[in-house]
C-alpha cells in the first residue's frame, strides 16, 4: 500500500515537474505572470487525445504538444510584445482563447481513450516484462521524458539564446547592448514555457487516458508552489541545478497533497489544500530570504 502509495506520488510529481519548469522560465526568469499555463496544459492534452484516437505514433504527440504550447506561448508574447497588453492580462486572453480551440480540437469525441488505444506506457509495458519491475514501468518513462527536459532545458540555458533569455528579465538594457531584440527573446522564452507545459500535459493524457478541458485549472498554481519550494528548500545544495529543485519542489508538493488525501481530506477541498500548501511555500520563501538578508550595521 506504501509503496504503491510512493510510485503515484512520484508519477504524477514528475509529470507535473515537467509544467513547474516552464513555470520557472516564465515566473523566475522572466519576471512574467503567465496564466496562459491554465489553457496550454489542457492544449497539450487535446492534441495528444485526437492523435492517439487517430492510431497516431504516441511520442509523435508528445512532440506535437509542445509544438502547440511552443505556438500558444508565441501568441501570449506578441500580445504583450507588440501589442503592448499588459503580461497578466496577455495570459489570461490566451487562457480564455484556448478553452474554445481545445473543445474544438477534441470535438464530439469520448472523454476517454479507447481500451486499444496505444500510449507511451502500453507501448513500453512488453519491455519490463511481467515481474515485480513491471509495476515500476509507467514511473520509468515519465522520470526519461522528465529528466529528458530537464536536461534539455539546463543546455539550452547554457547556449547563447538561454544567456539572453536568462539577461532579459534581469538586465534587458544588456540585451539590446548585445544588438538582440528582448521583445523577441521575451517570446522565445514563452514559447519554451508553454512548450513545457504543453507536453506536460500531453504525458498526462496518456497516464490517465482521459480529456478534461478543465484539467488546466490550478495548473499554474501548482507550478507556482513547485518553484518556490524547490528554491527554498533545495537553494542551499550548491550542486543541485534549479531545475532538479524545481521537479523536487514538485514532487514534495504532490506529497502533500495525496498525504492529506490519504488522511481523509474531502476531494472536493483539494484546492482549498493547493491554496494553503501555496500560502504555506509563500511564507517559507519570505521567511527565508529574511534569515539570509544581510543585517543592517547600525554603527555605520
């Protein structure tokens, strides 16, 4: 009971950390409120649903899911970029716009996946056989694909792209010194997020095998939390990327929440829990950098 306990805290922590790293782009790197993530990880989740309703290769979604986050995040950018709206109404313009383009991608179709439908996980069952590892398989591939991103993104972040990308929330004047557009960096950067967040969301239709287009909702709470924790709790290991804390962050979060679930806690009350999980972090965070800010010399 534990351990199968343990394996979907770490299933859905994982599959959830892929979303909290695109979070971390748009709310630590670029200093941008974006609640567009509550329309792209339900976004993610409709094109990986029509795919595989149509027999189409399952990690073929994968990458047309974050193709279509990638797209979203470009059209929250330009809102903000050259239409000059203000980020946090961008977000929720996005947001709105994407609750209509997700019930027209999956139509009139059933909520859930046929029984024969292929996912990521059925395709890869045969490969870890019928023993005990065989209850392990679905936490394998979600911690590839996480970890995949992870990595992905921590290169990316150290090509010249991710330098400006990194330059533009903190120093945009040093952006255009570099003869770069930050609008345009500001893009990319929210393309990669939503792209996150997107295949998020794609990993999770084929876990569940179901479409909700309100499945986004909280999302960008929950990455919210998962960033914050991850920088608090984790900040101090020296070795460890930000976002290793991030998935960390996310996981521990998770475990929170299915504890208290465990517990007893109605589910209908599980945002009430979000909410004060999410004050909770808030708190820890002020509280920290209090601790750690300098004191002030008063004989100065």
């Amino acid at each position: 009971m534990i351990e199968s306990l343990i394996i979907g805290i770490l299933e859905i922590g994982f599959i959830y950390g892929i979303m909290a790293m695109g979070v971390y782009i748009t709310y630590t790197i670029l200093d941008f409120p974006d609640l567009s993530v509550d329309g792209t990880f339900p976004l993610g989740i409709a094109v990986t649903f029509v795919m595989i309703n149509n027999s189409i290769n399952p990690w073929l979604a994968l990458i047309a899911a974050f193709a279509a986050g990638c797209i979203a995040g470009v059209f929250t950018g330009i809102f903000n970029v050259k239409l000059k709206i203000r980020n946090l109404l961008c977000g929720i313009l996005t947001m709105t716009a994407l609750y209509s383009v997700n019930y027209g991608i999956v139509g009139k179709a059933s909520d859930f996946l046929g029984m024969d439908s292929v996912t990521i996980f059925s395709q890869t069952a045969p490969l870890f056989g019928s023993g005990h590892i065989a209850m392990y398989s679905k936490l394998i591939v979600v911690v590839f694909i996480a970890l995949f991103a992870k990595f992905a993104l921590d290169w990316y972040m150290r090509t010249k792209s991710g330098f400006l990308l990194r330059s533009v929330g903190d120093n945009e004047g040093l952006v255009i010194t570099l003869a770069k557009n930050p609008g345009t960096v500001k893009i990319i950067g929210l393309a990669i997020s939503n792209g996150l967040v997107a295949l998020s969301g794609s990993v999770y239709c084929q876990y569940s095998r179901a479409f909700n287009v309100g499945g986004g909702t909280g999302t960008v709470v929950m990455g919210l939390a998962a960033v914050i924790i991850g920088a608090t709790v984790f900040k101090k290991i020296k070795f460890m990327k930000v976002t290793t804390g991030v998935l960390l962050g996310m996981i521990l979060y998770r475990a929170c929440i299915s504890i208290a679930l465990k517990l007893g806690l109605p589910s209908q009350n599980t945002n009430m829990a979000i909410t004060v999980l999410f004050i909770a972090a808030l708190m820890l965070n002020e509280f920290v950098l209090k601790k750690n800010k300098p004191g002030v010399n008063k004989n100065a």
